[in-house]
C-alpha cells in the first residue's frame, strides 16, 4: 500500500475535524485550513491509489494486502467523521476530551525527574 494513501487519508480526517472545530469556534481561518486539508488530504489518497493500481497491474502488489489497506483507511475515514460529528454535536465535551488528551500526551512525554544522591 502506497504510504500517500494513508498519509492523504489522515490528512482529510485531519481537516474534517478541523474544519468541525472551526465551524464550532466561528474561526474561518480553521474553517478554510481545515477544508484545504481535507480536500489535499483526498487528492494525495487518490495519487496513492493510482499508484497502487499501477503496482497491482504490474504484478508488484498483492491483493490480499492492498484490500486489508483499504479497508484500514475506510475506517479511518469513517472514524473522522465520526470525530466531527461529535465534535458539532458535544463541543464541550470535544473540548475537555482534547484537553484531557493533551494532558495525558504531556505525562507521557515529560522526563522523569532526576535524582541527584550525594555522599554526606
């Protein structure tokens, strides 16, 4: 599987949820950024397939792999717009899960404090 595929399909759930976060916020530029990604977002994945669908002519894909690719990046699809839904839908709630996300990927990522042991 073309890796355009899924980075093309992340890009369009990405601006799905933008484009839901700016329609909620009133941000026309989230809005615009997020419309911009999501439609790059399905251009990059059609590249991929057509790609793909070069390779699967030429005998250098196999099928078994590229059908479990699309259905990954279908539900990867229907997942964002899920998220959007949502995300119109419950904004507050939105708000503290992305908040409650954050702090969680902050935790995750923050080095442990160092121990400093000192002969007396």
């Amino acid at each position: 599987m073309d890796e355009n595929r899924f980075e093309g399909a992340a890009r369009k759930v990405g601006g799905k949820v933008e484009s839901a976060v700016g329609d909620l916020t009133g941000d026309r530029k989230m809005q615009a950024d997020g419309a911009m990604d999501r439609f790059s977002g399905s251009a990059q994945r059609t590249y991929g397939q057509a790609k793909d669908s070069v390779r699967n002519f030429a005998g250098q894909a196999g099928d078994q792999a590229s059908d479990y690719g699309s259905q990954m990046l279908d539900q990867l699809e229907e997942a964002g717009d899920y998220i959007a839904e949502q995300v119109d839908q419950r904004p507050i709630t939105a708000i503290l899960v992305a908040a409650g996300i954050g702090f969680l990927i902050a935790m995750a990522t923050k080095p442990a404090p160092r121990v400093v042991y000192r002969r007396r």
